[in-house]
C-alpha cells in the first residue's frame, strides 16, 4: 500500500474520530495541537485504524516520535510492510 493510500485512510478516520473542524488534515498537522486528540480519542483512534488497516498496535507502534499525520501515516508505513 503507497503512503498516499494511508494518508487517505487516516484522513477518513481522523475525519471521523476527531473533534475538529479543520478543512485541510496534512502530513504537518498536529495530532494534540490541530486536531485535539487526547488520551481517550487515541483510544479510539488506534481501534479504528486498527479496523480500517486490518492491524492489530503493538507497545513498538507507539515507540518514538507520533507528533503529527505525518508520524502516523510513516508508523502505519512500516506496519503495513510487516504486516
């Protein structure tokens, strides 16, 4: 699957699971900051993606920096090709 395929599906999902309002979701956008995901929309967050990727997280997904879409679109990168 091509990183831009994954983007599109973690826009859906975070489309979907977040409270925001922001038109545009790029590789630079702000988990915490720009889309006001907290613990509990991480949550939910990682379970749909989860669902949407057919993955299951490990403890290693969340190793490291997950700042941004960006981050998230890389780790889901790397899971895929494990996968």
């Amino acid at each position: 699957m091509e990183k831009t395929e994954i983007l599109e599906k973690v826009k859906g999902v975070l489309i979907k699971e977040c409270p925001t309002h922001l038109s545009e979701i790029k590789l630079s956008t702000s988990l915490a900051g720009d889309l006001a995901i907290d613990s509990l929309s991480a949550a939910a967050l990682a379970q749909e993606i989860e669902w949407q990727f057919g993955l299951t997280m490990t403890d290693d997904f969340f190793e490291g920096p997950l700042e941004t879409v960006g981050d998230l679109v890389e780790k889901l990168a790397e899971q895929v090709r494990i996968h």
